[in-house]
C-alpha cells in the first residue's frame, strides 16, 4: 500500500497590529480577544473576549472565528473559516475600521545575530525555546512599563503596578532596568533588582512578561500559562540524611497536562509538593519552570504558581463574591483600584461557574462548590502551575468526580495542573500519573491506564496493599528497568540535567501591600466575617450583660466588707472570660487561611494586628458595658469618694478594660500553642480557673514565696490590686488577704498595677508572633 504523503508545514508568518508584531510558529495555535491571556489582545469593545483562532494547517494557516459577536472580516468579507498568507489584512468586529491585523512573511534574521538568537531566549537564562509573543524595534529614549495607559509600553496584567519599571537608555548607548517601587519587584534573570544594567543575554521579568535585547529589537515573551515542568532527581532527607522522604523522583511534565500523584501514606506527596511549590526546596536535584531552575528564579516565579491546601482557605461566614474581593485586595498591588479588582473577580467567578452562588455563604456551599472557591481564590492572580492537595477530601463520588473534570478544565485552558489525591476513581480524566512507593520513590510514571498492569494488579487497593505488605521490593528499580520509563522520562525529557545539592536560599517574596493596607484590609475582612458570625455575636451581647448583672446582685449598692471582694472577684472573673472567650479559637481556626496568605506576601505583624485591634475594641467595649452594668450608681466606699488618679469608677472600668484585653492577648496565646480547635475548650476553663486562684481574692499571696512571684505572670492579680487601690479595699475589707502593698491607694501603686497589665499584654503578643512563625512555610521563617 503507498504511503499517504505528509503535507509540508505551514510557514511561519508575522502578523503586525497596531499594539505590535508577533511570529506566528506553525507548531501552535493562537488565539485572538479582548482576553489578556489571549495571544493577540485586542483591546476594542467591538472585539469578544474570544473573538477569533489562526490554525496552521496542512501546509498553510486559516482564521476560524469563535462565534463573536461583531464578526471576522478577511479581504473585507465576514469569514467563518478562511485560508489566510502573506498579505492577507483580517478585521476584527468592524469590516471597515476595526482593528487590523496585517500577515506578513518573517523578516530573515541580521547577519550579525546567531541564528538561536533571534528566536528564542538562551536556555541558560529562561530555559525555553518559544517565539517572542512580540517584536519591537529597539528604544532610541527611556521606555517606562506598566498596567496604566500613560506608559510608554502597557502591560495589562494585574500584579504589574500602574507604573512599575524604565527600560533607561544610557549614554553609552547602553541599557538599564530600573524599578520604580513597584509592588512584586522586578528581575533580571530571575533575581529582583531596583538599578541594574541590561545586556544583550538578559531577561527582564515584570509580572508574567519577560523582555529581552536581541540585536536591534526588544521581544517579549508572555507567559500565558502553556508551559512544562520537569523534575529532577529530587530527594529529601530529614534526621541529618537518616531518614529519605523522597528518593531521586524525575518526571516530565506538558503543557496543558493534568498530572495526578497517587501512593499510600507515608510515601512523600506532601512532601513532593512542598519541593514542587518551593515551599520546602529539596536538598537534592532541581524543579525547571518551563526550562528555568525554579528554586533560583524562586523569587520572580512563585506569583505563577497557585496552591490549594487540602483545608479550605476560606472565611466560611463571607459570601463567596466577598471571600474572592478580600483576597483580590491582598494579593494584588496596592495601587490597583476596586473597578479593576471587581472585574477579575467576576471573570474567575465565571470561568469557575459560581455566578449563581457568589452572593451564598461559603459555609453554605456543598464541598465541592466550596473546593471551586477555593481554586477561585488562586486563579486571580493567573496562576501557570496550579498545585492542589487533597482536593477531593471528604467528597462523594459525584462531587469528586466533578471536581476532577473542573480540574481537566483548567489544564485544556491553558495551565499545568498536579494534584495530590488519595482518592484513584478519576485518575482516568488525568495524562499523567505518578506513583509513589513507601520512601518516596518512584513506582510508577505515564499514562493512567497503563498504571495497575504494569505494577501487576487488577485494583489499586491491591496495589496500595502490596506497597504497605511488600517493603523490600525495589519498585523504583522495575520502573527505571522498562520501558515505561525510557519512553515516559528518559526519551520524554527535553532538559539538560542541572545537577544541585545542598541549602537553596529564597528571599521571602515581596508585600504586595504595605503592612497598613493589609492590616486595614484584614481588619475590614475579619470585621464583616465576625459580624456573619450569629453565634459570636449573641455571645459577646450576652457575656457582659449576665455577668455585669451579677456583678451588681452582689453589690447590692454598695460595696461593703461583705460584698466589696466578691464584686471585684466578679468583674475580674468577667473580663476574663469574656477577653479568652473572643481570641481562644481564632488563630487555630483559621491556621491553613494564615499559612497560604503568608506564602503570597501577607505580613505577619498585620495579620496579628488585625486580631488585636477587631478583638481588642470588641473587648474593651464588652469590658466598659460589663462595668457600667455592675457598678454605675453604686457606692464604691472610694476614700473620700475620690479614686487615686480619676473618679472611681472610671479607675475601676480602665483596669477591668486593660484586664480584658490581656485576657484577649493570652487567648491568642493558647490559640498558637494548640494544635486543634477542639483543646482550646478545656483550656479556656483553666485559664479561667487560674485567674479566679491566683488573683488575690481568694489565697494570700503577698509574703508567700513561689505563690506570689509565680501570680505576677496572672493578669487578675494586677486588675484586682488596681480596683482594690481605687476603692481603698484594704479599708473596707480588713485582713491578712488584702494587707497587700499592691492594694495601696496611691498613684504610684495603681500605675504599677495597671501598668504590669499593659507589660503582659506586649509580652503575650510577643509570644504570639513568635509561635505564629512555626506555622509558616520554610521560606518565610525569617
């Protein structure tokens, strides 16, 4: 039978419009919208978001249009499908003016240019050999770059600041880059800089854009999410290289491509991610970014990469339009204005089908509504590696099944997405499957289908059983022995090998924002999340209000030997309980929303702030309603009715508000130490108990070594000496128990007091800050 002949390649053309010129290659397709992530962006209202697609085929190249709105026009006809070449002028929703495109042949490359040169940027520096999305001649005068209009070369891209950079030409005839305080920074080969000069083998990265100097042009290469990842021989030792958690894992992987990562527990995939996302570098081998080492362009290239935590990273009381909006502040630019914000929102809520759920409660949606939240949340910023974690935890079939086709979704738009799964009854929607043995290594890399008959199974809890059963079998060896790896890593990896061992140092990334603007968007946030809070809210009405009346039946309208004690032990026991009660759950609770946001740039010191200032004014207003409740009106028995610095009652509600907000401060204590919501309970009713003991009330502590150096660190110790200083308790109350010289009615004493709670409270959110610290990824541990 004669062989059927094999049509030539289309030819690459030049396509030129008004915004630029880009060389189409006849390996790919290229998509013409008003989307930004499209390859040829239009900018016109006429033209849809997804106007129109330019195929190579069969030797020569055709315009498709997508169904838009305003049609396509070549030769100054509405085409649906048309053969197109050099010379061809198409228009996009207009036949007579709107925005052309011209199609050219290339121009043949300078003499004086090496040929690799005028193509692609060298694999030392991005690693890639892709067509620069756009050629421009090269700038006689300083360029500036970035998102606003005014600049002389626009960069429609959200994490790029209005004006965030000058490509400077020197006298020389030489070139600078210079960033002009821009938010996420930018690089020269892959390594922030604010001055530096530019050579002819430089890339400039500024947000997904990368710019390089080729001869007489600037070109520029757009990362629209179509890229490889390739691991190499990654390996993790823990216990001083005791202990393998991976054990030299390699694997290639596509554009567009779904990759699922499967193994029993214990067999390294957290572990994996870490190493993968440049959250926990591994100390061995290296991860290549589209051909660029990963861990050594950390700095501009974590903003591409998106992870989804298995724990939702979601306020559950916002909507989901709010959970999205509040994310879109933090993570983006500080100069980016809400119109711009609102606009990214709603298209990631489109693409991600939330439209009719956006104004619900999150802890309203099913899980696998809230899991597209979730994944919402990264696509804002674009993300071209997208990384997830368990994200069918806890799921049905039906919703896991859902939620894996949501995934193969997003990998055929355009992106290279791993998820990390238990879970092996949707591993048919994937490419790629990576198997993991116990220690880490790997059993098994290709096709899904091809997975259960090369490992010789006919079900995977079989297999799972036998990885647990079978310890000493060498699984990594088989695979490294077939032909499954030959054909699936070896002859599939197009990388040369960049060998690495030891400590990579990342910077921590830079602040989007400054610490003011996300503390003040953190406190609007954790405001409108508290008051969603039904729950909280009937509490912290309710707290102040049953003890405050307490507190007044044992006054009786006057403080006197028999009641003046337990009033005061009642007010401390209050604002206790009511500080603890609001912080004791709060950073346990939302630990897996801290560590992602701490990964993307969120301060630390805003974030605890945000707690202290939402928590403290609730706190303080609690503790003033508390003492108004208890005490207005009622004969305090103050030393001729005056208190040491101010009248008495306002003495007594400024110690019972410092004692609360202490309280608040050692709730967030214990909310750090813990490990699960669930032991903050108990611990609350101790620390209540503590207080109630060792606040002077009820065991004398002055003059009893051990008892009373050890109340100094109780904050009820200090609240009820400065309340009984304010009335004159020692007058009123004679004994051995309020014969104590913190007790006294003088200035002196009582700024101690109240000082000492001041002291406490700085030292507690001191604590606190540092044991937040243990909670966050490796690389922000500074």
């Amino acid at each position: 039978m004669a062989e059927r002949p094999v049509a030539p390649p289309a030819p690459e053309l030049l396509l030129e419009t008004d915004t630029g010129s880009t060389v189409m290659s006849p390996n790919r397709d290229y998509h013409v919208g008003r989307d930004p992530l499209s390859d040829i962006v239009l900018d016109d209202a006429r033209v849809s978001w997804h106007h129109a697609v330019l195929r190579p085929e069969d030797g020569h190249w055709t315009i498709e249009d997508a169904d838009s709105t305003n049609g396509t026009y070549a030769d100054g006809h509405r085409v649906h499908a048309w053969d197109v070449g050099p010379g061809t002028v198409i228009r996009f929703g207009n036949p007579s003016d709107g925005p052309r495109a011209v199609l050219a042949a290339p121009p043949a490359p300078a003499p004086q240019r090496p040929p690799a040169a005028t193509a692609v940027p060298a694999p030392g520096r991005t690693g890639t050999r892709r067509q620069p999305t756009t050629v421009r001649p090269l700038p006689s005068r300083t360029v500036r770059i970035g998102r606003a209009a005014d600049n002389d070369l626009v960069l429609d891209d959200l994490v790029v600041s209005r004006h965030h950079a000058e490509l400077r030409v020197l006298p020389d005839g030489a070139y600078e880059i210079a960033d002009l305080g821009s938010h996420n920074g930018t690089y020269l080969n892959g390594r922030p800089v604010t001055r530096a000069p530019v050579g002819r083998e430089d890339v400039v990265g500024i947000g997904h854009s990368a710019f390089r100097l080729v001869g007489d042009q600037l070109q520029e290469y757009v990362d629209t999410g179509e890229i490889s990842l390739e691991v190499q021989d990654l390996t993790v030792t823990v216990d001083h290289g005791r202990r393998t958690l991976l054990d030299h894992v390699s694997f290639p992987v596509g554009e567009k491509c779904l990759l699922a990562v499967v193994g029993p527990s214990g067999a390294g995939k957290s572990t994996l991610l870490g190493a993968l996302t440049g959250q926990r570098p591994a100390g061995h081998g290296a991860v290549l970014y589209d051909g660029r080492d990963l861990y050594r362009d950390y700095a501009e290239l974590r903003q591409r990469i998106g992870l989804v935590p298995q724990d939702d990273v979601l306020h559950a009381q916002l909507t989901v339009r709010a959970a999205l909006s509040y994310a879109a502040e933090l993570r983006f630019p500080q100069d980016t204005v809400q119109a711009e914000r609102r606009a990214r929102v709603e298209e990631v809520i489109r693409e991600l089908g939330l439209q009719e759920r956006a104004d619900q409660p999150v802890h309203s949606l099913s899980g696998g509504q809230r899991k597209r939240v979730s994944v919402a949340l990264e696509l804002l910023t674009r993300p071209s590696l997208l990384f997830l974690d368990e994200p069918t935890s806890g799921l049905d079939p039906g919703m896991e099944r859902s939620v894996m086709h949501m995934l193969r979704g997003l990998a055929d738009d355009g992106r290279t997405v791993v998820v990390v799964t238990h879970s092996v009854l949707s591993l048919d929607v994937c490419d790629r499957l990576l198997v993991l043995a116990p220690g880490g290594r790997t059993a098994y890399y290709g096709p899904p289908e091809d997975a259960l008959p090369f490992l010789g199974f006919t079900q995977w809890p079989e297999a799972f059983e036998a990885f647990e059963r079978d310890q000493d079998r060498d699984w990594a060896g088989e695979y490294r022995a077939s032909p499954l790896h030959r054909r699936h890593i070896a002859d599939a990896t197009a990388q040369p090998r960049r060998p690495r061992s030891g400590p990579v140092v990342i910077a921590p990334p830079p602040r989007p924002r400054s610490r003011t603007a996300q503390l003040g968007t953190l406190a609007r946030r954790y405001t409108a999340a508290l008051s969603a809070d039904r729950t909280f809210l009937v509490i912290t009405i309710a707290l102040p209000f049953v003890m405050g009346v307490m507190a007044r039946a044992l006054a009786a309208g006057r403080l006197t030997s028999e009641t003046a004690l337990n009033t005061l032990l009642v007010l401390c026991v209050g604002a206790v309980l009511t500080g603890a009660a609001n912080a004791v759950r709060e950073l346990v609770k939302e630990r897996a929303i801290y560590q992602r946001e701490r990964a993307v740039g969120l301060s630390r010191a805003a974030y605890l702030m945000s707690k202290v200032v939402v928590l403290g004014t609730v706190t303080v207003l609690q503790a003033v309603v508390l003492t108004l409740i208890a005490l207005a009106g009622v004969d305090l028995g103050a030393p001729g009715g005056e208190g040491v610095l101010m009248p008495p009652l306002a003495e007594i509600t400024v110690a019972v508000a410092l004692l609360a907000f202490t309280a608040t401060m050692l709730g967030l204590l214990v909310s750090a130490l813990v490990r699960k919501e669930e032991a903050t309970m108990p611990l609350l009713v101790l620390l209540a108990l503590v207080q109630v003991v060792f606040c002077g009330a009820l065991l004398q502590l002055h003059g009893v070594p051990g008892l009373e150096q050890l109340s100094w660190l109780v904050p009820a110790r200090w609240a009820l000496a400065a309340m009984a200083g304010t009335v004159g308790l020692a007058r009123t109350v004679p004994g051995k128990l309020t014969d104590d010289p913190l007790f006294a009615h003088t200035p002196g004493v009582w700024l101690l007091d109240t000082g000492l709670l001041v002291a406490l409270s700085a030292l507690f959110g001191l604590l606190v800050s540092r044991l937040l610290r243990r909670h966050e990824p490796a690389v922000m541990r500074k």
